[in-house]
C-alpha cells in the first residue's frame, strides 16, 4: 500500500481547484490550474522538518497521475461559471 494520498478541493489562495499530495500525512506537492484549463502547475513544498524528502518514485509518479486525472476529471464535470 502506497504511502501517499491525495486530496482535492478549493483553498482560499486559489481561484480553481487544487490537488494537494500527502506523503505519511505531510504535504509533498499542490497541483493547481490557475493558468487556464489544462495548464497544471504543480509546486513542491517544504519539509516541515527541514530535511529533503525522500520517497520512492514511482509511487509519486502515480500520485501525480491520480491527481492530474481528477482535477481534469472534475474541471470536465464541473465547468466554470459564467456571469
């Protein structure tokens, strides 16, 4: 089982949706797509300890993957409002 998990949903920061990607709980990266529809930015965060992170690959490479596909997933269903 994968230690790292994911989590959408909105944040005063940001204007869209956000994807935040947690490793044992601590926040390793937020994929936003503030720049247009399609356009992911994604940025990695501080360790909370101050010690780089270290994690196997492949298991985050999957993470963004899961968390690419439901941010698309839900832009898709959910598009945005016009006034």
């Amino acid at each position: 089982m994968s230690a790292f998990t994911v989590e959408v949903g909105s944040d005063q920061g940001h204007e869209d949706l956000i994807a935040e990607i947690l490793f044992e709980g601590e926040v390793v990266a937020v994929i936003s797509q503030e720049r247009g529809p399609g356009i992911l930015e994604m940025k990695i965060a501080e360790r909370e300890s101050g010690r780089s992170w270290s994690f196997p690959l492949a298991e985050f490479e999957l993470a963004v993957k899961k968390a690419r596909e439901r941010l698309l997933e839900l832009k898709k269903n959910h598009p945005p409002r016009r006034a």
